[in-house]
C-alpha cells in the first residue's frame, strides 16, 4: 500500500473516531431514563435494559401517555392534554413502533 493512500485511511479513522453512531447512542443509554414517542400519539419513559440490532427494546419502569382532547370554557378552544395511561413493570417494545428517541428525557420536559 502507498504511503498517501495509508496517510488517507489513517485521517479517515481519525475523523470518524468521534463520530456517535446511532446504537453506540442507544448503548450508552443502558441503565438510564429514555423517552420514546411512538406511531400513533403514543410516548413512553423508562429505563433501557437492553435492545437489539432492530432497536427492539426491553424498559423496565415504564409510564405509558396517551393525548386527550380538553375544551375550555368557550368551546371553540380545544386543547390536547398529556394523561398517564398505564404503568408497567417491564415491556418489550418493538423497534418498529418508535418514531424518536430522547435520551434522558422525561415527560415533564415534553409539555404540550
């Protein structure tokens, strides 16, 4: 091999070293909080025990939300409120159904 095109992988190795691909991402997040919006209107927060290749995941502590719809006083104004839906002690969501991703994030921080 020539000493320009080993220079070239060598800087090509440095420049991606720092680059966070997307399951090095979620592999950090092993042990703590995430919040998931799913398809559908759905979110969830729990704890990432592990996932998989497809980003098929196990939570455990999690908190199901849902949306409903809250008129005010003047019924021309409605407004869409987040509602606890269901807890569960441990789940295994299918990769399929995530639409994002939010390490860290809880409820709370997400207010409609």
């Amino acid at each position: 091999m020539s000493e320009s095109i080993m220079n070239q992988s060598q800087n090509t190795l440095r420049t991606t070293h720092s680059t966070l691909l997307p399951l090095a991402l979620i592999d950090k997040c092993i042990g703590n909080r995430i919040y998931i919006i799913l398809r559908g209107d759905r979110e969830i927060s729990g704890t990432l025990r592990g996932f998989d290749e497809y980003v098929n995941m196990v939570l455990d502590e999690v908190e199901e939300y849902g949306y409903t719809i809250v008129m005010n006083e003047s019924a021309s104004n409605k407004k869409l409120k987040r509602v606890l839906v269901n807890r569960l002690d441990t789940i295994l969501l299918s990769g399929n159904n995530i639409a994002l991703l939010i390490p860290g994030g809880d409820s709370k921080s997400f207010e409609v």
